[in-house]
C-alpha cells in the first residue's frame, strides 16, 4: 500500500516539475493602460482517474479495512470565476471504490483475506469554493502555473457491496443517499488563452459510517487522484480571470506609464535644449546684425558699404558721400518735377500695410539719385481716405510715408534731408464717397526743393 501511494506522489511530483519547466514566458501585452477589460469567467471542466478508499487522514488501521483497489473515476464540474483568486464550482463524480482485508476480522487469517467491499457512486454532486494562488504573481499578469485549494459541501447516492463479513456488522440495504465534505489541492498548466491542464487531489469525507457497507465506529472517507482538461468560456481575446494578476497587471500598466512620462520629459528637455540653442543663434545674429565693424555709424544689418575706411562721411546706408561741392543755388527744373510725377504716379502700397510694392522701386530709385546728385531737399505727406478709424489711419499714413523715406536712403539720400510726415484722412483732395475719390485720397505726396 505505502508503495502505491509512494508512486502516485512521485507521478503528481513529476508531472508538475514538468509543468514548471515547460511554462512558457509570460510577457506583458500592449494593453490600453486602465481601460476596462473583460475576462473569461465561466468554465467547465472533464477528468479521470483513480478512486481508493486510501487517505492521508486514515488511521492506522487504514478505515474498515486494511487494504484499498485503486479503480477508475470519473468527474466534471462547472465553474464560475468570481473574484481572480476566487471561484465557485459545482462538481460531479461518480466510478466505484474497493477495499480488502476487513479489520473486524482477525489478522492475518485467510477468512481476512477473503473479505472485500466494492462501492459504486451512483452520482454525486458537490458545491465547493475555489482558490487560485497564482494569481498573486507579482511579475506575470497571467499565470501559466496555478496552484488551487478547493472545499466544499456535497450528496451522495451510492450502494455498497460487502464480501465475507457477518450480517450483523453489515449495512442492509441497497442504496445509501448520504451529505459529504470535499477538499481538495490541485494545480492548472494554462496551454491556452482556453484550455488547462488540470491536476488534482480530492479527500471526500463521508457523513455516514456505512460508506463501505461496514457500521465501523467512525465516518467513512475516500480519495480520488485525477488529471483532466478545462476550457474556459468567453470572449475570443480575453484573458482567463483566474489566472490573472491584477497586482502584476498593475504593475505593468504603472511601469508603461512611467516610461510613458520619461519619454515625454526627455523630449520636452531635448526641446528645451534646442529652443536654448536656436536663441542663442538669433542673439549672436542680432549681435551681429547690430553691431559696426567699418565704425561709420550704421549698423551692419543696413550697411551697403561695409569696409569703408575710418573718418569716411557716409550717407544712411553707409557709403561715402560725394565730395561735398560748394553751396551753390540749385534749381528743380521740370525733368525734375517729372521724375517726382512719376514716382507719385507709380507709388503702390500692399493693401491696408505700408509695404512698398516692387514695381514702384524703379521711379523710386530716379528720385533718389535727384536726392544725391543734386542735394535736394524731399518732404513727404501720406495721406489716406476715411475708411477705418481716424487713428489707424494717421498711423498708416506716417508708416508708408516713413517706408519712402527708408527705401531712398537705402539708395545713398542724405536722411537729414528728407522730412516723413502722415496727416491720415485730414486732408483729402476728393470726396470719400466713391470708389474713385477713395482712390485719390489715397496717397503720399512729394514735395521737392
């Protein structure tokens, strides 16, 4: 007897050493981090194996009688996952249990020897809780071994057949109905997303004596040692709840999270950094911009003639002035005024801006070179119609007629000589209240002298 059971303890040893090596490496999934999942939570489960009147809580006597038959079971159960550490299952059982060797008779005598029970389990059903330890698992969030105690309550109808025992020690009657107490430990290897390996121990602690057949002074027990498969039920993708490891689960949504948060700060950092650099960048060029490396007063950014020796009289835009002639009367003649009629004429504005258009440039450029050749003194009046605000206007005005006076002496005129004036919608030469009076209005007038 101790033999047997000595190899079915190293069989279940074996198998879950196996079980053990063979896990596989359950790495964490891409999930959406704390979305609400959903699980597989309903079960069933088929198994066989061995059915022995046998226990670790016998006495030494071993029950009623000395000597067990192991003989083939068969079970099932329905299970409803409830808590991932905590699930409730109906379980059935049924195949027959077989001793030898009575106890009440002398030992050893061949009258011993030739007494036996044979029990059949007609059916069985039981209602016990179970508990799943892998799922405390701190680094895997699904399990691929899960160790499981199970305890419960059940009935029982069975009838039992006694051999070689007198009538008086033995229980009349064919069938016996009778509650019981099942515990058990047992251990799942998940193949699947769907179906387990499961392997179990079950103790059924009878609330009768007469289990066997036999009045004995204490209540009956028996063992079934089994292996079978489980297929969970549930959603294609979904995880098994009992399994699972919402500790780890946790953990791995938290560890996402943090490397979520350090990517985006080393990215804000890298930013930072950059935005630092291109700063510097746009102070060293504005550095540069402004500064005057000839001396001669105007700055690089409008410098037209850089290089221009020290003690050099420059013009706005950094050239040398001609060779100032004598003060002599100068006179505007006519092709003069012609030239200041055409700029006039040609001179265009963005709409609503003070940006010069580009082909206003080429008359512009005629009246600088009258500025330069002849000395002339230049005022200009900018003017605009009433459309908008008075002060928007006035500003405008004295912007365009201010961007005249930039561009000529970009072009080598003498700044001092040139007065930029706006007067806005103050002084119209038409009415406002057409298109074509707008028009007019409209303008920057040159005065030359």
């Amino acid at each position: 007897m101790k033999l047997k059971v000595t190899k079915l303890a190293l069989t279940l040893s074996a198998v879950g050493l196996s079980t053990a090596v063979l896990a596989q490496d359950m790495n964490s999934d891409t999930t959406k981090r704390f979305d609400k999942k959903s699980f597989r939570t309903w079960s069933i489960g088929l198994n066989g194996g061995m059915l022995t009147h046998f226990t670790p809580f016998n006495n030494a006597s071993n029950g009623d009688f000395r000597t067990p038959e192991e003989t083939w079971g068969y079970g099932g159960y329905i299970k409803k996952q409830i808590l991932p550490g905590f699930g409730i299952q109906a379980d059935f059982l049924g195949g027959k249990v077989r001793g030898y060797q009575a106890n009440y008779l002398p030992s050893p005598s061949a009258a011993q020897n030739n007494s036996s029970f044979t029990t059949n389990i007609d059916w069985s059903a039981a209602v016990s809780a179970n508990l799943t330890i892998a799922n405390l698992s701190l680094n895997h969030k699904r399990s691929a071994l899960s160790p499981y105690v199970t305890g419960g309550a059940g009935y029982m109808s069975s009838s039992a057949n006694v051999q070689g025992l007198p009538a008086a020690i033995v229980e009349a009657g064919s069938y016996n109905r009778n509650w019981f107490v099942p515990i058990g430990a047992g251990l799942k290897f998940g193949l699947s997303k769907t179906i387990n390996i499961d392997l179990g121990y079950n103790v059924y602690f009878m609330k009768t004596p007469v289990f066997d057949g036999v009045r004995g002074g204490a209540n009956d027990r028996f063992s079934y040692a089994h292996a079978g498969l489980e297929f969970s039920l549930g959603r294609k993708k979904s995880s098994q709840l009992a399994n699972y490891s919402p500790i780890a689960a946790l953990r791995e949504e938290s560890a996402a999270e943090s490397a979520e948060l350090k990517g985006m700060l080393s990215a804000s950092e890298q930013k930072r950094l950059a935005d630092e650099q291109a700063q510097q960048q746009l102070q060293q060029q504005y550095a540069k911009d402004l500064g005057d490396d000839d001396a001669d007063g105007v700055a690089n950014k409008f410098d037209k003639c850089p290089g221009t020796p020290a003690g050099t009289v420059v013009d706005g835009s950094g050239c040398a002035l001609p060779e100032r002639r004598p003060d002599v009367k100068v006179f505007v003649t006519e092709e003069d005024k012609q030239v200041v009629r055409e700029a006039i004429a040609n001179l265009e504005f963005d709409l609503g801006k003070a940006t010069i258009r580009e082909h206003s440039f080429a008359s512009l450029d005629k009246v600088a070179n009258l500025l330069v050749t002849k000395n002339f003194t230049l005022k200009l009046a900018g003017h605009t119609d009433n459309t908008g605000s008075a002060a928007l206007n006035l500003r405008l005005s004295k912007d365009r007629a201010e961007a005249v006076k930039q561009y000529l002496v970009s072009k080598g005129a003498n700044t001092s000589r040139i007065e930029a004036t706006g007067y806005g919608q103050t002084q119209p030469i038409a009415s406002n209240k057409t298109a074509a009076g707008r028009q007019k209005n409209r303008r920057v007038e040159f005065t030359i002298f």
